[in-house]
C-alpha cells in the first residue's frame, strides 16, 4: 500500500462528518495478579491493582472513528445510572458528540467487565437488560437524525442485538436516509433478525454470515477467495439485503469483499501478531466506512480496514490506532 496515497486519503478523513447509531456500552476492566487459588472453591483469586473504564459496543466504533475523522456524533440509549454517567463523560472527555444518546430510569446501561491477570483474561461478567426502544424514544431519535443529515457524510449502523436496532426504527432511518447521497454502512448481529435493504455495505463476520443464511459453519477455506460455501452463503446475503458492498471479516485469514454477483476478493491479514482480537470489528467497520465516504474505492477502503485492524490486534483490550500508527504500518507493507 503506498505510504503517499494514503496519507492523501487520510486527509481527507479528517473533513468527514459520521454519526454512529446503535447498542451503546461501557468496557471496565479490571487489572490485577494471581498468588494463590481459593480455599473456597478451584479457581484463582485475582487481587485488583487498577481499573479502566472504556466506550464499549457503538461508543468503540466512535472511539476507532475519533482519531481519523473531524466530527464524530453518537446515538445509542443508557441507563440513568452511575455508569451511563460515566460513558457519557468518557465520550464527551474523547471529543465525541453525545447529544443523541438518551438516558431513561427504565433502562440499564449495559457494562462488560472484563477481569484481567498478567495479560490473560481472567472472567467477563455482563450487565444488560435487553430492551427494544419505545415509541417516544425512537420517534426522538428519528427526529435527530433527520436533522443531522445534511451535515453528515456517513451514518454506521451497529447493531449488538441489545435492543435499540429494530426493523422499525431501521424502516424509518431507511425512509429518511438516501444512500445514494450518504454512506450507510451495517455492522450486523445474527440474534437481530432486521432486514437491511438498500445499505451501502454490511459487515458481518464468518459466523455471523453463516449464521444469518442458517447454515452451519464448515472449516475454513485455504485460499478464502476458494470456499464455494462462503460464496454460496456471500449470495444468499446479497438476496436477503440488497447491498452494494458485503465484507466479511475472517479472523487471522484477514477479510473478503464481494459485490453482487462478483467473485470473492480475499484481503490477507496484516497482522504480525495477534494478542487480542476483540474490538477488532469495530474499528473495521469504523476505517472502511470512513474511506468510502472519501471517496475510496470499495476494494482498497477493504485493505486500509483490514491494516488498521491488524494493527489493533496487535494491542490488548478493545484498543483503537492512530493515524501515525496506520501510516507507520503502510511502511511496513511489502
């Protein structure tokens, strides 16, 4: 990948405009060491020495996009509770616009806490209250997009099936949002079986694409741009959703990118290392939707995704990149 090239494209990244709509939550992670097993039952006893607290779910595609882009807006919904409060001053301490997230007494702010030992995850506990949005809740929300809008260059769908994407509200958001005048993009979930039509691209990973066609997994393909069945499944995608771009993300095999009717293009992992894979979706959805709302073509946004993802891996927790970060990985590049 040419370091000069990019560099131009990330210039133009920092005049975008995006908003991030969907399942807002809060990343808390627990640091500490084990000695000693519990008397009490077979597992370890993990002394805590610090805690961090992190955007989590749509606030991390925020948290990936802030770096890059000039403005960043947030629509999601949390708890009016200590941790909603805390997210929203996380966010707002990062630069990101918070007006579109609203808070109610009837919901919970969803919280993963993730307990960590000498680098090794240790538990995940999750707080979560599923809840689809009411009816003043998504006629607000809907209200906020419409006059955000004109002023946006993309709008990143991300959806973690905690409730806030519905096909309601995504019929509305379809309704008012042209994605022939504005970049749509889609970070799916399986568990949230919403028609996406007429998007500019859905991100699933394998699983997920699988999961969506109700087939079962089989193992992977060596080339992937070779798996018949992921072509197949690929296919049935496009049928279901009308999409002009599917990318696919596949782990250490790196990423495919079809369009309808085309072939599988296989974009090979960067990666040097892998230590941590999660939040890695996140920050593939965030930097492909940012290239192809500058203009970029769909297959090399795919590789500057897929570089920014591998540099990401490389990290522990749900890490993000800066641009010095990508450009020093282009370098790399042979």
């Amino acid at each position: 990948m040419d370091e000069t090239c990019l560099g131009n494209t990330l210039k133009d990244f920092s005049e975008k405009r995006i908003l991030v709509i969907g399942d807002v939550m809060l990343d808390r992670f627990l640091w500490g060491n084990v000695s000693r097993i519990s008397p009490e039952a077979p597992v370890p006893v993990v002394e805590i020495e610090r805690e961090e607290l992190y955007p989590g779910g749509a606030a991390n595609v925020a948290r990936n996009l802030q770096p890059f882009a000039h403005s960043v807006a947030v629509m999601g919904l949390t708890g009016s509770d200590r941790e909603g409060e805390q997210l929203i001053e996380i966010l707002s301490e990062r630069g990101l616009n918070t007006d579109c997230i609203q808070s109610s007494g009837c919901n919970v702010t969803t919280v993963k806490t993730r307990v960590v030992a000498r680098h090794q995850q240790v538990v995940r506990i999750d707080h979560e209250q599923r809840a689809s949005l009411t009816k003043e809740q998504e006629d607000q929300a809907i209200e906020q997009i419409v006059q955000r809008l004109p002023e946006l260059d993309a709008v990143i769908i991300q959806d973690y099936g905690k409730g806030f994407i519905t096909q309601s509200f995504m019929d509305r958001v379809n309704e008012i949002a042209d994605p022939e005048q504005i970049v749509i993009t889609v970070d799916p979930n399986p568990n949230n079986q919403v028609t996406w039509r007429g998007v500019t691209a859905i991100k699933p990973n394998r699983n997920e694409a699988f999961g969506f066609t109700n087939q079962v997994e089989i193992p992977l393909c060596d080339p992937p741009s070779k798996d018949k069945k992921l072509e197949q499944v690929a296919k049935s995608l496009f049928g279901l959703w009308e999409t002009k771009h599917l990318l696919i993300t596949l782990g250490e095999q790196g990423m495919v990118l079809c369009g309808n009717e085309s072939a599988l293009m296989h974009i090979p992992s960067r990666a040097q290392e892998v230590f941590d894979v999660s939040g890695a979706g996140d920050t593939a959805i965030a930097i492909f939707t940012l290239a192809l709302a500058s203009g970029v073509e769909a297959r090399e946004a795919a590789e500057i995704s897929n570089l920014a993802s591998a540099v990401v891996i490389g990290k522990f927790g749900t890490a993000t990149l800066e641009p010095e970060e990508l450009l020093a990985a282009a370098s790399n590049c042979p």
